[in-house]
C-alpha cells in the first residue's frame, strides 16, 4: 500500500509490483493498516476510515482517537 500527502492510496502486488487498486480517502491519509480483507486510514486528526478491500467498496467512517494516528 502507499499513499500520497492527501487521501489516495494505492495498492500493489508484492510479486510483480503491479497496481491492483486506487482510491481516494475522504481524509488526508498518516497511517494506514491492513487486517485481513480490512484497510484502515487514519487521519492526522486522528479520525479514522475503514474499507474492505475485496468489494473495493467506499470508505466508511470508523471511529476517532484522541490525537493524530
């Protein structure tokens, strides 16, 4: 996974490095974590986006902590 300053990430395959997905997350992008099928964002106001990754559906929002992620 990798992600720019602002809200799009993209993902690669780790055996040929080709790209199998981009999207734009509705918050400036930190730190980003995957679990299982799961990606989660997080913002560096600390609000955090989740997606999963096999529907390719919209970002949705998770929940927030109390600093930056």
């Amino acid at each position: 996974m990798q992600s720019d300053s602002g809200g799009d990430v993209q993902r690669y395959a780790t055996a040929d490095f080709s790209l199998l997905g981009s999207w734009t997350a509705p918050v400036p992008v930190q730190a980003m974590l995957v679990v299982g099928d799961q990606l989660f964002v997080g913002s560096p106001l600390g609000v955090v986006y989740t997606m999963d990754l096999v529907s390719q559906g919209p970002f949705t929002f998770w929940g927030t902590c109390g600093g930056p992620v």
